[in-house]
C-alpha cells in the first residue's frame, strides 16, 4: 500500500486523476518534486448542524476503521468534513458512514 508522508515543509492536495499530469508538470516546472497517489476517492459529511458538535469526525474515524479502511487525508469546514480513502473502499466507505450516523432512518 502507498502511503505519503507528509512533514511541515510539505503540502499536501488534491486533483482530479485527469488532471494530475498537468499538476505535476506545472510543480515540475517550478522546480517542486510532487509525488502522487491516483485512484482515491473523496468521501463527504455534509451537514449545517455538526458544526461545534465535538466527536463527528471521531465517528468517522470509528466508522471506517471498523471496515478496515485507510483515511488518505481529511478536511473540514463549517459544514464537511472530507476524507479521501481508495478508490475501491468509496462504497464501503460510504456504507459504514450511513450505518454510523444512522443515515438509512
């Protein structure tokens, strides 16, 4: 399994799998040696009301390691928080944050 490493001195983002030629030619170009991890998939909690509610991203982290999958990277905002988890782990993903946040209610 790939997994990149980030340190303080890095940033860390993402594009679209068709795009990312032209990302790292553009990185390139500026002299930066990007490395790059195809094939992810970004898994979304959206919601107006988790924010200031503690723990929702420690339930996503519940939810997906219980199914043994591997968070990627993760943002938030006022109302999303995002993960990016392999591509073939979405459905599963996805299924696990239904069951999780009892979303099929």
């Amino acid at each position: 399994m790939d997994f990149i490493n980030v340190t303080p001195s890095e940033a860390l983002y993402t594009v679209n799998d068709d795009k990312s030629e032209q990302a790292i030619a553009a990185l390139q170009e500026l002299g930066l040696r990007p490395k790059s991890l195809s094939g992810c998939a970004k898994v979304s909690v959206i919601g107006g009301g988790i924010n200031g509610v503690p723990g929702i991203m420690a339930r996503i982290v519940e939810a997906l390691s219980s199914q043994n999958i591997q968070i990627l990277q993760s943002a938030d905002s006022n109302t999303t928080i995002w993960v990016l988890v392999k591509k073939e782990d979405m459905v599963q993903s996805l299924r696990a944050l239904h069951a999780k946040f009892e979303l099929h209610r």
